[in-house]
C-alpha cells in the first residue's frame, strides 16, 4: 500500500511541478514551438482549460493555474487519506 501511495504522491507532484513550469514560462519568452514548451502545453492544457472556463482572467492575469493546483493537492489529499 504504501508504494501505491508513493506512485501517487510523485504523479501528483510531478503534475504540479508541470503546472508550475507552464506558469513560469507565461512570464518568459520562449518559442512556442520548442518540443519542451509543446509537451508542458500539451499535458497542461487540458486540464487547465476546465478552470479558464470558469474562471476568466483578471486582466492580464490568470488565476486558473493557482486554483488548478489547489483543486490537485485537494484531489491527492482525499485519495491518499481513502488508502492509508
């Protein structure tokens, strides 16, 4: 049980560690058509763009990647807490 929780735990992590790579690349420029930048957007995306339909940017900033990763650790911590 306790691998499943470590597998778990380091998917979520490395999920929100792409999250945050996309946030920080917002900030930055870079060329869109990099295969890194392509592959942090391509995982990212989807899940991201749940939270933009709901949440409109505020200006030029755009809140749906904070709460995307409060709405991950939320997530995690309710399935970790179901099988420990």
């Amino acid at each position: 049980m306790n691998f499943l929780v470590d597998v778990i735990n380091t998917a979520f992590s490395v999920y929100t560690l792409l999250i945050i790579s996309r946030i920080l690349l917002s900030w930055i420029p870079h060329n869109p058509y990099n295969p890194v930048v392509r592959f942090i957007y391509d995982l990212t995306d989807p899940y991201l763009n749940i939270f933009r339909r709901v949440i409109p940017p505020l200006g030029m900033i755009d809140i749906s990647p904070i709460v995307a990763i409060l709405v991950l650790s939320l997530i995690r911590l309710v399935i970790i807490t179901l099988l420990i």
